[in-house]
C-alpha cells in the first residue's frame, strides 16, 4: 500500500515488477524500489553436487512449525570480535553481552522446553503412522494454538499430542482411525477420544467424518486379498453409499464389510478374523454390517 501510494502522486504510469533473485519490487516506469521485499515462495536449492553446493546463494533450513523455534535458532558467538576480526569497543562489549544473555535465557524458556518435548513426541507418533509433513505441520499448528489458549493445565502431553495428530488427519482427510492413533502413541483409546472431544469443543473443530472408501485399500492390503476383491469391496461400498446404509456408520466396519462380503463372492480363503486384525473391527461388528449390507443390496453384489 505505501508503494501505492507514493507511485500515484509522482508517477503516471504504475507498473510494478518483482526481480526474483534480489526480491526487489521497483516501478517499470520511475524506477522507484519499495522498501519491503518480496518472499521468496520456490522451493529450497539444496545443492546435492559440489558445483550445485558452491553457486546456492540461500542459506539456513526451512521454516517450520514442528520446530520449538520454527527453524529461526540464532547463536551468538562468545568472541568479542566483529566480522573483520577487530576488537568489540567497551559499549558494543557490554551490548553482546546482555544480548548473548537474552538469547540464552529465551532458549531455556518453559514454553520453548514444552514445545520441545511436545514436538519429540510429535515426530515418534508422526513416524510410526507413516503421515506426510502437511499433516505433521498441521499437528504441529494445533498444538501452538492449545498452548496460547493455556489447554496444557493438567493433562498429559502425550494424550494432547496424540488428539492433535487424530484431528490433523480428519481435517486432511487423512485415513487414520482412533485406534490406529491410540496404539502409535501407547495410550487408551478412550483416554485419547475424551481428549479428542475436549479439543474439538474448545478449538470449534468439527471435521467431516472419513468415507469407508479410504480404509478399503488398507485392509485389503492388511488381509492380503487379490486386487480382484478389492475392486468388488470399492463396488459394494458405492452401493452402500448410495442406498444409504453407511450412514452414521462406522467407516471402518463399513468398509471390512464389504471386503468380507467381495471375499466370499470371489471364494477367497480369507477368514473374518485376519479381516478383523487388518482393520481393529471386531469380527462380531463385521458379520452384523455384512448382514446389513447383503439384506438391504440383495441380488446387487
């Protein structure tokens, strides 16, 4: 706005460009620069040769919100000397000292120590799952928000985490189960699931609840079913979908259901009980949406 409105009154024609390398913003026309720069949105030069390594003029690691100081540590040398190797006068001395002190004392913060240990914990669970950055960063976001709106008071950090993880992956549309979280981080489901209600209730986090079809994959893969069943067990779960069967549902029962029913269709030795340990549904729970789906589909399958 300030390059606005500086151009408008001196120059008549306002026409802005940016130079990627140097991050300038300056006018075609006067060739007035404004005073802010441009961020930079490309990717990282990580340079893998040695020629590569030598001509990448950016430097430090990338910004990130799973990091106590999101990627920006600065260290300030004990030396007394500046960067021609001179001698610090007496008052530039006493400056760096208070300053070496300041930054020493916000590195050892309690709220940098907690971010720290939460993010440890962050990076075990994230690993075990197997779940990309965007949802780590994610995570990572919620947790900072928790912290500022001061959730932490008594209750463990390991069950806020694993909630914060659980919550990521519904709003990224991520295929993860409660019980799936609960067992990466050693904690009981329902510990995990009163805190996950907790959460949504203060952060005003509603997120839409998964489609069976996201978990069909997985189980086949767990149950070790051809990929004949598992295109039949995506049909069966589109016609549950759509005579409404699955409707407040569990997705996961939904969708071990129908790789139950596509393994009968297809004569496959496959037992409920190796469907169940691939998917955490009971076998119990598969046989009763198995009899829902087959009474309300019929002759469809």
């Amino acid at each position: 706005m300030l390059t606005e409105l500086v151009h408008q009154k001196n120059c008549d024609n306002y026409k802005i460009i940016t130079d990627m390398d140097t991050g300038e913003t300056a006018c075609i026309n006067c060739g007035s620069v404004s005073i802010e720069k441009s961020v930079y949105m490309g990717s990282e030069n990580t340079g893998t040769t040695q020629e590569n390594h030598l001509k990448n003029s950016r430097v430090g690691r990338k910004i990130s919100l799973k990091m106590a100081d999101m990627g920006l540590s600065t260290i300030i040398e004990s030396k007394n000397k500046d960067s021609t190797g001179k001698i610090l006068s007496h008052e530039n001395r006493r400056m760096f000292y208070r300053l070496r002190m300041w930054d020493r004392n916000s590195r050892h913060a309690n709220t940098i120590q907690s971010y720290q240990k939460a993010f440890i914990i962050l990076d075990g669970i994230c690993t075990k799952l197997g779940l990309p950055d965007s949802v780590v960063e994610h995570a990572a976001y919620l947790f900072r928000k928790i912290t500022m709106k001061k959730l932490l008071g008594g209750r463990s950090t390991l069950g806020i985490i694993s909630a914060t993880v659980y919550i990521a992956c519904r709003i990224t549309n991520t295929p993860r189960t409660l019980q799936d979280v609960a067992h990466a981080a050693n904690i009981k489901r329902k510990n995990l699931q009163n805190i996950y209600r907790f959460l949504a209730n203060e952060l005003e986090i509603y997120p839409v609840s998964y489609n069976p079809r996201e978990f069909v994959t997985k189980i086949s893969k767990g149950a070790k079913v051809s990929e004949k069943t598992e295109r039949l067990a995506f049909k069966i779960v589109s016609l549950a979908e759509k005579n409404g069967i699955s409707a407040s549902k569990n997705p996961v029962g939904i969708a071990s259901a129908a790789v139950y029913l596509a393994v009968l269709r297809n004569n496959e030795k496959v037992s409920q009980i190796k469907i169940s340990n691939a998917s955490g549904i009971t076998a119990v729970t598969i046989r009763d949406r198995a009899k829902e789906i087959k009474k309300e589909l019929g002759g469809e399958i």
